[in-house]
C-alpha cells in the first residue's frame, strides 16, 4: 500500500518542486508584495507535501536506520514546515531555511520532473517550445527580484517578461536601459539568457551534459539530430562538442580585443573586462543587448571595435555547421596541403555567397541614400564604416552606431528587407534565412529557363526542400503583415513605418528600433513578445508543435487540372 502510495507521489512531487522554485524566486519580487497572505498558504501546502513524500519514503523502506543515513538532509523540510504552522517564522533565517528547504527538494527529485516530463511524450517541435518557455519564465521571474533594479526602480511582470524574451530570443529589443535599470546582477541574468538562447536549448542542455561527463539519452540524441540535421548520432556528439568549444574560443577571444580598446575608459579592468565580455557574448549570439545606453554610437568611429562586433556578428549568424565545414576544410589543407581541396556543402556555399552578397548591397545602398543626410560630414572614411556596420548588424544583431530613428524612410525599408531575410540556418540569428532566398531564386530561374528542377551549384534540389522554402515565406510573409495590421490597430497614433520596422526587428529578432518600444502600450508589447517568440523558433517549429496528428503520406495523387497564374 505505502509503496503504491509512493510511486503515485512520484509524479506529483517533480512538478510541485519545480513551482516551488519558481514561487521562491517570484516571492521576493515587487510584484508579489502584494499577495504575501497566498503565497504564505502556497508554501505551506509545499512544505506539507514534501514532509508527507520524505515520511512515505521512510515507512516505506525496509532498512529505515539507513535510508535516515542517506536522505538525512530532507529533514530540513521540517523546520520551516513547524515554522509556519506554530506562526512563529524568524525573519531572515526562515526565508534562508524555506529556500534551502525547497531548493533541497528540488535537486532530489530532479528525477521525478525527468518522469513528470517523459509521460506527455512530446515531440521534438513541443519539447523546443516548451524549453525556451520554461527558460523565459524562470528570467522573468529572476529579472523581477530587487536585486536585478537598481535601487529606487522596479520592473513590473510585463516588463520583465519582454526583457527575458527579447534576451532568450536574442533579440534585443528593450523596454527599460540595460545600462541604467539593471544592476551587475540584472545583466548577468541577461547575459545567461542570451547564452542559452543563442545556442539553443537543446543544444545548451546536451553541451552541459557532454562537459559534465553525463550520459545522454537516445532520445536527446535524435532531437538533436534533427535539429542539428545531421545523419548520425556521433555526428552529433562531434557537432555539440565543436560548437561549446568554438563558442567559448570565439567569445573569448572577442572579449579580449574589446577589453584592451575599453580598459582606458574605466578606472577598474574588471569594468572594462565585464563590458567586453557582455558585448562580445551580445554579437556573438546576435542578441544586439550592450551596457551602454547609446548602444554602441560612442564607438562609431572605432576600427578596431566595429571589426570585431561585426567579425563575432557575422561568424555567430553563419551557422555553426559552416564554421565546422571551414574547420574541416583547415585541418584537411594542414594535414595535406598538395592533396585534393577540400568540398565545401551547397549550404557553406550559399551562406558565405548570400551572407557576403547582403553585407556589400546594405553597405553600397546605406552609403548611397544617406550619405548627404545622416552620413553628411562625418568623411568618407567614416561614413563606410557606419555604413558596413549597420549594413552587418541590421541583418542579425540589432546593434547600432547611428540614431536608426533619423534614418530616410527608404533606409528603413532596406532594414526591413534585410531583417527579414536575416542569418543562415544553423546560426544565433533569426529571420526567414538566407538559404530560403536562394532556393526560391533558383526555382524562378528554373521556370523561366523552362527547367522542371531547381538547380544551385550543380545540384539538384529537393521537392522537400523547395516545400519547406515556400512554407517559411509565405507562413512568415502572413505572420508578419498580421502583426503590422495589429499594431496599427494598437498604436494608432505611431508612425506606420516605425510599427513595420519594429514588428519585423521582433519577428527576425534583430533588436533594431526607431525608439518607439519603451512607448508602446500593453497590447503592442505583449504582442512583440509573442513575434519575438515565434520568430526565434520559427513559424514552422510552432505548426508542428501545435500539430495534434501528423498524417501518413498519401498513396494515391488526383487528375492535374490547369490553373491560371499571373
């Protein structure tokens, strides 16, 4: 009977330690001031349970004398417990014994939340939207204690939820200044986030297990396989363990140049050192997130600084599986330099050409419409390189050297163009992906060549693939022109040129803005939430999430019919 009893409690307890947490760390924030009556209540029915789960286990086990040897540490869970039922809780050390009390729980029943998980048998689409929420609400909710506002400032839940969205969707956009609003605490919250969101929560999750020497279940493995796209599960493994350490070496290394730029601008290195790692990890991931209010406008005319932000911008949005195929191609001419070169992927060579392609076209056109407005007087030499900046931020981070809300309404439509297409599959940006563009420019080409394959490089292109391409334009196409619509209708008194450029810098999560964000209404932000959401999963990743049944292919095709086009 006791051993039933236990094992129906098992599924229970996972979650409940889990809220648990989450309710220690909302507990202590502005907002929860006011419900400190039901959150008292909710603690207390907590700390009941998990008395009852430790006293089941006990009378449960035969050998009682040695499992008190081995879980004596649950028995904290009996101090604030007695606490809060005789009303007699002692200020700080209660909290203190509550938190370790609940954070107890939680670290052992770590497996049961494994168990909690595994019964809803999610697919690869669900577990991906799942993570990234959970990972969202624990960042607001950490971005809501006072230790994360400097002091005689408060960040209500709607604020904190964007600010958690925007850095784990890597995008950038921001309602309160990261320099002025949050204290060192606060932009380190940010700054994790936008590490696990720049990686992937997948990604992330089985990099840490790699590095902690952990097992990784078949399952992990196959998602990861998909969404790595590699073909085997040692691929895979190879694949996370090249991107933590590439990530690392190039963060690193990015952090160091910037630091021996800034280290004259501050009285401490630790200052100059935690603004360049914050800025180097920020381009890397293409989050666009700085410490300084003005972005990075003070440093417009910096060489060396718009060349690393910008070198950390472009191999982050490259994708990791070009950067592998780059590595490859290295150590294959190290090794072997007379032999046979090296074959770069159709997917390296699209990224690299369309990545290379955009960064010329945005700088030329940037230079061209601007350079007798905004860029009027600063010198040729200058005005190229706010120009190349812009032209390599705009399409990914969000960083900015110059007011973006003085631009010509022509330059914010460039900026609209290259936000939308974005970063390559596989990297820290966002956007519909350069690669789609290109697969959908060899099918007009083949139509007009009267070719029935599309064709890039020699190779033939996939039907599934010319689907998918199609699939993301158009499902992105629609998403995006809703959300202007909304917009419109929520900010009737925003300029309809800054609402398209702010919904599209959420969608692609670029981060850029006219400076209309901090002014939006409820409405307005909690609807750039959600497109931040969307946009760094991908509209495709969200219909297969929310796909109750996927059917079988079919077997059978009905009679063609002609249908006029154009």
């Amino acid at each position: 009977m006791l051993n039933r009893l236990t094992h129906r409690l098992n599924y229970l307890i996972g979650p409940v330690a889990v809220f648990g947490f989450i309710l220690l760390m909302f507990e202590h924030s502005e907002f929860a001031r006011g419900h400190a009556v039901l959150i008292r209540e909710l603690n207390l029915w907590m700390l009941g349970l998990f008395a009852v789960d430790v006293l089941l286990n006990w009378l449960a086990n035969r050998a009682k004398l040695r499992y008190f040897r081995t879980h004596w540490f649950d028995l904290i869970v009996f101090v604030p417990l007695i606490q809060l039922l005789s009303r007699t809780e002692g200020g700080t050390l209660s909290v203190i014994l509550r938190q370790t009390a609940i954070f107890a729980m939680l670290i052992s029943r770590t497996r049961r939340v494994h168990k909690f998980i595994t019964l809803f048998s999610l697919k690869p689409a669900q577990l991906m939207l799942m993570s990234f929420a959970g990972v969202i609400v624990v960042g607001t909710i950490l971005l809501l204690l006072p230790a994360a506002t400097v002091a005689g400032e408060t960040t209500g839940l709607l604020d904190a939820l964007f600010t958690a969205t925007s850095a784990t969707c890597v995008t950038g956009l921001i309602v309160h200044d990261t320099a002025t609003h949050f204290t060192a605490f606060g932009q380190l919250i940010i700054l994790a986030l936008i590490q696990i969101g720049g990686l992937g929560i997948m990604t992330f999750s089985v990099s840490l297990a790699l590095l902690m020497r952990r097992g990784v279940s078949m399952k992990d493995q196959s998602i990861m396989q998909d969404v790595l796209d590699q073909d085997t599960l040692l691929s895979v493994r190879r694949l996370v363990g090249f991107i933590v350490t590439m990530t690392f070496v190039l963060e690193l290394a990015g952090a160091a140049i910037l630091f021996t730029v800034m280290r004259p601008m501050f009285d401490h290195s630790w200052e100059a050192g935690w603004h360049a790692l914050f800025h180097s990890v920020s381009a890397f991931c293409n989050a666009g997130f700085s410490t300084f209010s003005d972005s990075l406008s003070g440093f417009a005319y910096n060489v060396p600084v718009n060349l690393t932000i910008g070198g950390l911008i472009v191999l982050g949005g490259i994708g990791f599986v070009v950067i592998g195929d780059f590595h490859r191609a290295l150590k294959n001419w190290i090794k072997n330099r007379r032999g046979p070169r090296h074959k770069f992927r159709i997917q390296s060579r699209l990224a690299l050409g369309w990545t290379g392609g955009l960064i010329l076209f945005g700088t030329g056109l940037v230079y061209w419409i601007e350079h007798n407005q905004l860029l009027d007087g600063m010198g040729y030499n200058n005005a190229l390189l706010v120009s190349l900046f812009q032209s390599v931020s705009t399409r990914t981070a969000g960083f900015n050297t110059c007011n973006i809300g003085i631009l010509q309404p022509a330059t914010l439509f460039l900026f609209i163009v290259l936000m939308f297409i974005g970063a390559c599959p596989g990297g820290t940006g966002g956007g519909i992906k350069t690669t789609t563009p290109a697969v959908l420019w060899s099918i007009i080409r083949a139509g007009f060549q009267r070719r029935e394959e599309a064709e890039l490089y020699r190779r033939t292109i996939p039907v599934e693939t010319i689907q998918k391409a199609v699939m993301v334009l158009c499902s992105s196409l629609l998403l995006v022109c809703g959300a202007i619509g909304l917009m419109a209708v929520f900010e009737p008194d925003k300029n309809f040129m800054a609402l398209s450029f702010e919904t599209v810098s959420a969608f692609a999560t670029v981060g850029l803005s006219t400076g209309i964000t901090s002014e939006l209404s409820v409405p307005g932000r909690i609807l750039i939430t959600l497109l931040m959401f969307v946009g760094r999963l991908g509209p495709l990743t969200i219909g297969f999430a929310f796909m109750l049944r996927q059917k079988r292919p079919a077997k059978y095709s009905y009679a063609e019919e002609r249908i006029m086009i154009g």
